[in-house]
C-alpha cells in the first residue's frame, strides 16, 4: 500500500498514525504552544506515503507536480505531489544517500528534460531520467563521500563536493578538480557572482574563481582564491542572501555575513545561548546550557531578514539594523532542523520534535517601559558585545516584531528533516518515522472533492438522458 488518506485536525493525526512520540520528548520544555483552534492553518489534511524503510532526509522539487525524497535507505522515489503516487522508485546505491540535485535541460524545442543526481556514502554519484525512471550514468571514481551537489545550469556545469572540489559538464565529462583535503572535506557549496564557488571545509571557507575555456586556454579550470578563518567551529549552515551578500553559521552559534564580492565580514554575532543564570547555581548554569544549544542548523533569507535556527529556537536578523528583531528562543521542543519562508513573512520550521510549525513575523508597538533591553533579553551576540544589542529608550512610534505561532502540525512520530513548499498550500515533509507526509488545504480539497462530485453525476445524468 503506497500511502494511506487521513483527515482531521492536525492534533489528531500522531494518534490516527498510531505513532508515539519521538525520542527525547518525554522531558518537554515550557515551548510556546498554541490553541486546538487554528483557523490561520490550512493544512487540516494529510496523505502519508509509505515505501522507505529507514530514516528519510531529503525531499527535492523536479517541476510543478513532482519531487523526490531519499535517505539512508538508498532508495530514491518519484511521487506525484497532487494524487500522492508513486511514480518511480530508483533503486542502485547501497548505501545512504548524502546529497541529492535535479539537473533541467531544455532541447531545440524548449521543451525541459530533468535528471535527478544522487550521492551515496558508497562513494558513487548516480544520475537518473526522471521520466523514465532509468538510470543513465554512474560516476564511481571518488575518493571519499560526496556531501554537497550544486547545479549551474546557466554555465551547464554540475559541482560535487567531498575531500575535493570536482566540476563537471552535462555529458558527466570531468572538467577539472581542486587539490585534496586533507580534513574532513567539503560539507557545503554556494554559488557567488563572477564564476566563484564558496566550499565550507569544517571552520573554513574557501572562495573559488571558475575560469571558462578561452581560444588562449580551452579548458576549464578552478582557482582558489581566499580563506576565510573567522568561525571557531564547524561551519553547519551556508546560504545566499542576495547578489552581494551570503551567510554562515557554525556549531559554536555564531553567525556571520560575508560581502560576495570581496569575501570581507560584514557583521558577525554569537552566544545565541546566553542567558542570565541565577547567581549561586553552577547546575543551572549546566541546565541552561543544555536546554539551549548553540549550534546553528540551518540559515535562509528573503534579502531584507536573515532567519537563523540556532538550537530550539528561531531568530530574525535584520541586515539594515544589524540586529534580531524577534525571535522564539523554545520554538520547539528538540533541535530545528530546517527553517524557510513559504510567504511573505511566513516562515516554517521543522524539529527533531517531530512537529511542523508555522510563523508570522508581525509588527507591533512596544510599551515604554519593555522597551529598555529589547534585545539583550535575548542574548543575540558575543558577550563582549551585549551593551551594543541595548535599546536605552526606544520613541513611542518604534514598530518591534514578533513571531506568532499560527500553525502546528502533528502527524509525524520521528524527527521531521526537512520540508517542500508547493502552491496552492500543499506542503511535503520527511521524517526518522520512514514516512513522506503530503499536508493539504482541507477547505481547498473539500471544494475540489464537491466539484469532481458535481462533474461526475452530471456526466452520469447526461448519459441517462440520452439513453
């Protein structure tokens, strides 16, 4: 059985599924909740597709109507986001899956072909015909596991990133490739203005400079430009902001804005975590530290906020200010895993919790007297550097911003890994449960099921009327 129909209000489903909560929930932290009552969340609905047997981490959009999900089963399935079937299901790794990228081609007649690139810890790279389902070629030659792909479709050139830097054509040809690391490797690649690639290798970040086949010098070739030293830890999160901007975060909480065009520090803040602790507690001071964890896990922007998760909780960062302006320190009960904006200021986060949740950024004016330590109550920055998060005296007309919880979903009994957003309110999510769930609009579906029901007994009146 591909997937089973559940309907009802997002509190219900964990029951309906008959799961149980995810490990680590028992001791549950004061999060911010909300009501039974959720009229701001549409998704009332869900589908659960079965097939995978072990933890699934990536979900990726092919067009409109299709995405794909893998994990460490090795398994790659096609679904169709709309009826829930499944379309393809790509069997060749045996190993997990760490990196997973769609590949768009356009022929002579615009119509776009897509291929599907997967990396395994067996050491290969496959890449497959998403409308066939085939497998087309197999890339075995790596020395290490290929963590990160990234494709540039407007140079017709695909990156894999491991214990090297491999570029690559849309034939599969290699191009070139970066000298080995003697680390651990690469775990994350960017794309920046001017042909240049940013890598993450553990507490670096590498810049390289792509140079394109000339009469003079008809190869390809890869060039590494600058190092970047300024994390003190694991880099774990690397995006985009704009053409000129992008963004790091490490294990040890920091975070820090880089200018893509000269790979200087814009501004740099840690110590996400720190908190006023009671003054004779040293295990309170332990506690704290353990109920907020420092690490960043994942950082995406919109070009005007940078939205971090760091731990449990979700911050908003301003690039005109150069400070939070909201954050939820307890988004959720265990670790956020992803974060993104499906809206205008409407951003989801996923957790190791198990849960799914919607948030508003709004704004609103502050009372005089909570205006004093708006944001040191936070504890956003190095700790040598707290006075300067300090609003004395905020004016009246002041607008702050908060983030309102509107939407929780419950339906998953493992560690929700990542999210997908497509139109018209559906969204896909995976867990550690084995389990893809699509979640609908219910009031959407409810007039789509009452139309097709119309349609049919007018088709089946007509027929009787001619007969």
């Amino acid at each position: 059985m591909q997937g089973v129909q559940l309907y009802g209000r997002s509190r219900m489903l964990r029951w309906l599924l008959g799961s149980r909560e995810p490990q680590g929930a028992a001791e549950k932290s004061a999060v911010y909740n909300i009501n039974e009552e959720q009229p701001q969340n549409p998704y009332t609905e869900l589908q659960a597709l079965e097939g995978h047997h072990d933890i699934v981490r990536y979900l990726i959009k092919v067009d409109d109507y299709r995405f794909a999900s893998a994990g460490d089963d090795g398994i790659v399935f096609l679904w169709n986001v709309q009826t829930g079937e499944r379309l393809a299901e790509l069997h060749g790794h045996t190993q997990q899956i760490t990196a997973i990228a769609v590949l768009s081609r356009s022929n002579l007649s615009q119509q776009k072909s897509h291929r599907i690139l997967t990396a395994s810890s067996d050491r290969t790279v496959y890449i497959w015909d998403v409308d066939t389902g085939k497998q087309l070629h197999t890339l075995s030659d790596f020395y290490s596991t290929v963590k990160c792909l990234i494709v540039l479709e407007h140079l017709s050139l695909w990156l894999s990133g491991g214990n090297d830097l491999r570029v690559w054509n849309f034939e599969w040809e290699l191009q070139c490739k970066t000298d080995t690391f003697d680390d651990s490797g690469i775990s994350a690649i960017i794309e920046i203005p001017k042909n240049c690639i940013v890598a993450a290798v553990d507490r670096e970040l590498i810049i390289f400079k792509l140079t394109l086949p000339t009469e003079e010098y008809p190869n390809y070739n890869i060039i590494e430009l600058k190092r970047l030293y300024d994390h003190q830890d694991n880099i774990r999160a690397l995006s985009n902001v704009n053409d000129n901007t992008f963004v790091s975060g490490s294990h040890a909480g920091e975070m820090m804005v880089w200018d893509s065009l000269t790979g200087t520090l814009k501004a740099d803040e840690c110590g996400f975590w720190v908190v006023s602790p009671p003054a004779d507690s040293h295990s309170g001071i332990k506690m704290l530290r353990q109920q907020n964890e420092v690490s960043v896990q994942n950082i995406i922007s919109d070009g005007k906020y940078i939205f971090i998760a760091v731990g449990r909780g979700i911050y908003v960062y301003s690039l005109e200010t150069k400070s939070v302006i909201a954050c939820q320190r307890t988004a959720h009960d265990l670790n956020v895993l992803f974060i993104s904006e499906v809206s205008s200021r409407q951003l989801m986060s996923c957790s190791e919790d198990g849960n799914v949740r919607i948030w508003e950024l709004r704004e609103y004016q502050p009372s005089p007297e909570a205006s004093s330590g708006f944001f040191s109550m936070w504890g956003f920055g190095r700790p040598n550097k707290q006075a300067s998060h300090v609003v004395k005296k905020k004016p009246e007309s002041t607008v702050c911003h908060k983030l309102d919880l509107i939407g929780d979903l419950i339906g998953h009994s493992g560690a929700v890994q990542m999210f997908l957003y497509f139109e018209e309110h559906m969204l896909v999510t995976c867990s550690a449960d084995h389990l893809v769930i699509i979640w609908k609009n219910g009031e959407l579906e409810s007039r789509l099921r009452s139309s097709a029901l119309f349609h049919k007994l007018e088709q089946e009146n007509g027929l009787q009327l001619c007969l």
